[in-house]
C-alpha cells in the first residue's frame, strides 16, 4: 500500500507498506540511484508475514519530492522521519548501493533503533574518481510527451526504468531528475569506514562477483566489522535485479539468525 507522510520542511515523502497490518517485524528497505521502494516489492512476498516490509521512495526519487540537497544528513533524516511517522522503535534496515550508505549512516547515528543492517553491493571507501559514473543520466530529458519516447530517449537504461516512469503534467517524467542523480551520486564519494564500523548489530554484506563498485577485498575488509558476514553472488551491481532468488534467499537466511 502506498503512503506519504510530510516532512519537517514540508516535503513529501512516499513509501510503500507492503503489509501495513502486519504484526511481523519490521525491516526498512532502502533503494539506489535510479531505483525506487518498489524495487523491493519480490522481496516483501518472499519474506512473508513474518516480516512487515517498508520501502521509502528516497528523496528525489519515485512519487517522493525532490529536495534542496542530496548530502548524508538529509537521507538519514529522511528515514529517520519515516520510522517516526510509523511508531517502529527498532527495525532491520536493508539498502542496496545509494540505499546501503544511508543505512549504514542511519545505524551508526541511531544504533539504538536498529537490529541489524543488510549493506547489498555498495563500499565503505568510494574513492572520487572526478566524473560520476551516473553522468550519461545527464542526456536524459526529465519529461517527454509520451511513455514510449521517454523509454527510447534514456537509450539503453530505457527499459530498466520503463516500470518506474511516472505521469507528469506535461506527459511523462523520469522517477528521478538527472541532475539531482549526479548531485546525490558525487556526495557519496569518500571514506565511510569510520561509519561503518561504528555500530556493531549483525551485518550481511552482499556482493555481485561482477560488481562495478564493490571490490572482492574490500568486501572481505568489511567483515572485519564484528558480527558481519558475506555472501556473494554471480551477478553485476545490481545484485536483486539479476538474481532477485540469490538475494532473497541471502536475506532471508541473515533474517533467521536474529
């Protein structure tokens, strides 16, 4: 089911609830670049009941509103705000790429509310490189008249953000502005070590062994981390997209052991 809630400075943020009436545990799923909460949606059904399942549309993303800034603070807020808005004290919070930093960020802030992290193909130490591997996004038109010309204008990506395409008032538009993208895309660039060490609840790391962004070593640096574990997967970068079985199953089998 899909909701908003109004923040603090009067944006809309919009999740999906996947089971609103469940009384299974709470998990707060985090999407990336390009994606949305709805990218989730195979991974609530295969949990079942035993988990009440939240995705939020990340700022700028989906049906949530674009905001002034794309820096850290901004989306654990943003999170934060939702966990709030639902009463949920403690949850599980998985995050893919972009989604995955936030997570990792919002544990480390508020290891209180959280029970344990799943930090799927994304890094604790993203060198900046000077161009932003999301810079072809930047070609993209926001809006075009129709949804066929929208999917044909964003060239190959097209068909992986076809589902997601929103309608606009002058036709259709992107689930995200391309600019806001690179914007958001140039900000996770650094060292997060620190914040990824800095909360200790149980850890998964899950990696695509053909990852464009998270190396077979810096995986295994990660499970230096007390009580995190790694599990790879014969995928690129995005690891629930290629294969939403392994992931599924990768999560499902971390969830038991809490």
């Amino acid at each position: 089911m899909r909701r908003e809630l109004t923040t603090a400075d009067h944006r809309t943020l919009s999740y999906l609830d996947f089971t609103p009436d469940s009384t299974g545990r709470p998990l707060l799923a985090l999407h990336g670049h390009l994606s949305e909460g709805a990218s989730y949606a195979h991974l609530a059904e295969a949990l079942g009941p035993e988990w009440r399942v939240v995705a939020l549309d990340q700022r700028g993303h989906g049906d949530s509103d674009r905001a002034p800034d794309y820096r850290r603070e901004g989306y654990v807020a943003d999170a934060l705000a939702l966990l709030d808005h639902l009463g949920l004290e403690r949850v599980v919070l998985v995050g893919h790429s972009l989604g995955a930093i936030n997570a990792y960020h919002l544990a480390a802030a508020h290891p209180e509310r959280i029970a344990g992290l799943v930090c799927t193909d994304s890094a604790a130490l993203l060198p900046d490189t000077g161009t932003s591997p999301l810079s072809f996004v930047l070609g993209f038109p926001y809006t075009a008249p129709t949804r066929e010309e929208l999917t044909v204008a964003c060239g190959p990506v097209g068909p992986m953000v076809a589902p997601a395409l929103r309608p606009h008032a002058d036709g259709w538009r992107l689930p995200f502005h391309p600019q806001d993208t690179v914007d958001s895309e140039n900000l996770v660039h650094g060292d997060h070590r620190a914040t990824w060490l800095a909360s200790d609840c149980p850890a998964l790391v899950v990696r695509g062994t053909s990852s464009q962004v998270l190396t077979a070593d810096h995986a295994r640096e990660m499970t230096a981390r007390p009580r995190t574990t790694l599990v790879e997967l014969d995928t690129d970068h995005f690891v629930q997209l290629r294969d939403p079985r392994g992931f599924e199953k990768a999560v499902g089998d971390f969830l038991a052991t809490l």
